[in-house]
C-alpha cells in the first residue's frame, strides 16, 4: 500500500520537482498545495495523510501556524519542515512544536530528502 503525503509550500516549482521526484519510487501518493490555507483545510478534511512536508516562510498562514494546528489533530501525523532559515532556534522551536525532521533550502539533494521521508515513515 501506497504512503500518502502532502505537500504545502508556496514555490509550485518546489512543489513539481518533490512530487516528480517521489513519485518515481511508486511507494508513494502525493498531493501538493501552494496555497497554505487550502492545504490545511483539505488535511482537516481528509485525515488519512503518513506524512507532511512543510514550507516554513509562506504568504497568509506559517508552516509553524500549520503545524501548531497538526499536532493539535493528529500528533501522529509524520511532519517534516522545510526552511531556508536554518538557524538553530527556529529548527529547535519546530522540534519543540512536534516537528519530526527538517530539510535546509536550497536542497543538497533530493536523495537525502527521499531518505528523510523513508525513515519518518519507517520504510
């Protein structure tokens, strides 16, 4: 059976190249959204996500905001942040907030975030 992740990140770019990229394994289902809002309204509805990656620095609503109100929910649910501000602190207040891993923009490699979302997912 198929993982399903979720995606929020405001750069549709990102967005493409991650679900291009994980999608190729077949191990996963993946659904992107650029607009924060609706992605936090459609997992609020659809409750049957393994894992999400999260954009930090988003227009309207944080991907702190997203996932104060996650964990809230569903503090099972899988989260990994992704940010271009990597300074201690904020990857510190995300771990404290529930986050499970985080992700440095621009990324190293696709391969390590592929490997990140492996073992958040015990695959």
């Amino acid at each position: 059976m198929k993982k399903r992740i979720m995606i929020i990140d405001d750069e549709i770019e990102i967005l493409e190249m991650l679900e291009k990229f994980l999608k190729r394994s077949e191990k996963f289902e993946i659904d992107t959204f650029y607009e924060p809002k609706k992605g936090l309204s459609h997992l609020k509805s659809n409750n049957n996500y393994d894992l999400v990656l999260l954009d930090i620095m988003m227009p309207e609503l944080s991907g702190i905001d997203i996932l104060t109100e996650i964990k809230k929910s569903n503090n099972n649910l899988k989260t990994i942040i992704m940010t271009a501000y990597s300074t201690m602190d904020r990857v510190i207040n995300c771990k404290n907030l529930g986050a499970d891993d985080y992700v440095t923009k621009p990324f190293v490699s696709l391969r390590d975030i592929e490997n990140k979302v492996l073992d958040n997912l015990g695959l």
